[in-house]
C-alpha cells in the first residue's frame, strides 16, 4: 500500500539501550522514529491525528504500558499499540491483547518479527486513516448538497453543524420563518450518530393545549375517556434518535416546566401508568426571534433556554446571504422540473437582477415556492412589495445585460402585436426571419405562447 502521508512510529520504553537500538533498527528501515523514556512524555503526541504505530514496553515506572494502552484506546481505538513484554511475561501480554493492543512482542525483541509486525500495524493505521478521511468528505459532501451556497455566512453555518453534528448535545436552532430550521435539524439527525434512529418532528404551535400532554407524554389504556388503547408520545417515539421540537416559543410556560424535567431526568410516565420510561434522544428546538427577546416577553422560560442553549445555530436569512440566492433558484427549479416532467426556463437578466434586489422575507420557503411557480409558467408573486419596474431597473444592470433585456422585452411586444406572426413581426422590425428566430432562440420565446387565436 503506497503510504501518501508521512507515518510515525512513536517507540517509549524506559530501557535507554533498548530504546536507541530498537530506534537504529527502524531508522535504517526507512522509518520515521519519536523515541520516550517515559510513558506520561508521549502522552501529549497522542492524538486520534496521529498517522502511526505506538510501540510500548509494558512494565515502566511512573505510568506503565497498560495505562498508556488504555489512554490510547480510549483516544482512538483504530490505534494500534505494540506492546512489549519480558521473557516469560503471558500473564501481561494476555491482559495487553484484551485491552486492546494490536500484538505483543517478546524481549529480545528479533528486528525480522519488529519490521514484519510494524508493517502490519501501518497498513492497517493507514487504510483506517483513509475510510476517516473518506467519511469525512462524504459528510462534508452532504452536508454542502442540504446546505446550499457559497456565501461566508454559509459556510460558516456548514461549519457550525458539522462541528455540532456528532455530539450529543441539546441545542436551540434560531431563525426567521422559512429559513430552514428544520433543514438544519434533519442535517443534524441524519449525519450525526444518531441518523438510524427516528427523527420526530412537531409542529408546537399546532397543538391544542388540552392534548399536549398525551401528545407528548402518551397514555394508557383508559387513562381517561375515550383512551381506548396505549398512545406512544412524542419523547418515547423519538427514544434512541432525535426529537425537533419547532415553534418551540408557541408551547406554554406551564408546559415548558414539565419539558424541563423532562430534559434534566431523561425519563417519562405515560399519563394513567406508573412505568418510569428511560429515555436516551437528542432535542433540537427551533425558535423564532431573539432568546433573551422571547424570555422577556414570557414565550420561554429562562431555565428552559440555559438548559436547550448549550449550544445553539444561528441561520442568516436569505437577504443577509444574497450571492447564494440564484444558486439556491436554480436547485429549486431543477427539483421542480424533475417533478413536474418540464424543462427549466432560462433565466432572463431581469428576473436575476430581481432575485438579488429583492428581501425576501419568507426567506428560502418563499424562493423555493417562486421557483416552482417560474418553472411551470406562473408568475412570480412577491410576498413584500412588488419590485420596481423593468425600466428603473436597467439602469443598474451592467450594459449587456441591459441590452438584452430591452431587446428581449422589445421583441415580446411585437410578437404580442402580431399575435405570435413570425413573418409579420420580422418585417415590423426591420430584420430577416431567420434572425428573428435566433433572437427568439435566444431569448427562449415561442411564438406559440403569442398567439391569441388558439
């Protein structure tokens, strides 16, 4: 196996003679050599980075092999770790090799079974050092593809999940409406440790306060009336994955209580039992507004906020992130031309310069819903204000833009005129048919869309 990146063989043993000659045997093979008297020394190069073999005598003062294996292990334990041992030592070695340790060599150790068993250990370090990288990029790969765009403050955003992705940590997801929480949130379920769990999703302001807490907590059979027959809540259905509470601000403080206990005993009765239910879930709620905003105008209690905020995403909106805006368009559109089995439409130089001028203020909901709109031929409603005209804009379009856009609108309306006539349009303008349909080309008209008549 071709070795891309420098490996390490990090060599510790209290013995200095053996130390030197066991570190000139892998020198002269060509091996790169860290060499420690004492075991506590090599500690801090110990790293789940580290692209290398541990080679480690067992008996050592201060901090023997053992407990070197074990904070390795527990470092990393794709590590491999040579333990070397005494004439006669099985006793250690089978402890060794029960913690965890890649293989055992006896004292003296023959340089023909060191060279051999190292070459071992850096293939496997090396092949576990690749499928780490790999997977990493495979996450970074998804996460881009739910995560669209290219602006820093997307980026940043891609960070902070994937940073926040493999802990087990309760978090507050903060955003405008349409943002995106609960993209992130799936993002943070599916990529994360947890994505063979279930994922449960609830819409807190859609629940009437009378049913929250079945809803959330489940019931028994005839826990009251009209409970014909065991109802799982929504904690126990998300036991083992994620629960995503959104709108987490529309539930009621006296409920918010009870999540609280929740979230601190990790486990529930259902209403009409006496069974404690454990529970092991990640909660991810998602809010609209700023925290201290919302706890000052008592939608959140405060305890509830210090316990969900230990760590927390913040989503730029769409107008804070304008460059992304087309690229986002365009996804949108290819989605809803797969979908809706039609072509996208190109994008003429004032719909691009109105995606970028406008706020949008339902955010990637509102551009998602305007490509479908764009694409199966309906007009774009915008949900603020309408944009200015097609003539106060070409004014801030760069020359050729502005140039096409007036012949393209130029052309429409003598198409318009003519009812679609190609013939009787071209002549109107003074130009060839044939130019007149490159233009149209160009421009993707159909003259069919222009005639009235049919």
């Amino acid at each position: 196996m071709n070795r891309t990146l420098k490996q390490q063989i990090m060599l510790i043993d209290d013995d200095q003679d053996l130390l030197e000659e066991i570190a000139d045997t892998l020198e002269l093979a060509g091996h790169r050599v860290m060499s420690f008297e004492r075991a506590d020394l090599a500690l801090p190069h110990i790293t789940s980075q580290f692209n290398g073999v541990i080679v480690c005598d067992i008996r050592m003062p201060k901090m023997n092999g053992l407990e070197l294996l074990d904070h390795a292990i527990n470092l990393d334990p794709e590590l491999p770790v040579i333990m070397i041992t005494g004439h006669g030592q099985v006793a250690e070695a089978t402890m060794a090799m029960k913690a965890g340790a890649y293989d055992f060599l006896e004292k003296p150790v023959a340089p023909e079974r060191l060279l051999a068993t190292l070459s071992r250990a850096l293939e496997k370090r090396q092949l576990a050092q690749e499928v780490r990288a790999l997977k990493g990029r495979v996450g970074e790969d998804q996460l881009s593809a739910r995560l669209i765009g290219n602006a820093k403050s997307t980026q940043q955003l891609r960070e902070q999940v994937a940073t926040l992705t493999p802990l087990n940590v309760d978090l507050i997801v903060r955003g405008e409406t349409g943002s995106g929480k609960d993209v992130i949130a799936r993002a943070l379920h599916d990529l994360g440790p947890r994505g063979q769990g279930p994922f449960v999703a609830v819409n807190c302001a859609a629940l009437p306060e009378t049913l929250v807490d079945s809803a959330f907590f489940g019931h028994e059979k005839g826990a009251f009336t009209g409970a014909d027959q065991v109802h799982v809540g929504y904690f126990e259905a998300a036991n083992g994955g994620t629960l995503f509470l959104d709108e987490l601000e529309s539930m009621s403080l006296n409920f918010q209580v009870r999540l609280l206990r929740v979230l601190e005993n990790r486990e529930i009765t259902r209403l009409g039992g006496s069974k404690n239910i454990k529970l092991d879930m990640r909660v991810v709620a998602a809010v609209k507004g700023e925290l201290d905003q919302l706890v000052k105008a008592e939608k959140l209690r405060a305890d509830l906020v210090y316990r969900l905020n230990i760590a927390s995403i913040d989503i730029p909106p769409l107008r804070a992130r304008k460059s992304d805006v087309e690229l986002l368009f365009m996804h949108f559109c290819e989605r809803a031309a797969s979908l809706h089995q039609r072509e996208v439409p190109q994008l003429s130089a004032p719909l691009r310069h109105n995606l970028t001028r406008y706020d949008w203020p339902g955010n990637v909901r509102e551009l998602k819903n305007a490509a479908e709109r764009f694409v199966i031929g309906l007009p774009l409603q915008w949900s603020k204000e309408p944009l200015q005209n097609q003539g106060a804009e070409l004014g801030d379009l760069p020359l050729d833009d502005a140039v096409g856009a007036f012949e393209k609108s130029y052309i429409e309306q003598a198409l318009t005129h003519h009812r679609g006539n190609v013939t009787q349009t071209a002549e109107a303008l003074g130009v060839p048919r044939k130019k007149l349909y490159l233009r149209m080309k160009k421009y993707n008209l159909d003259k069919a869309h222009f005639d009235t008549n049919g």
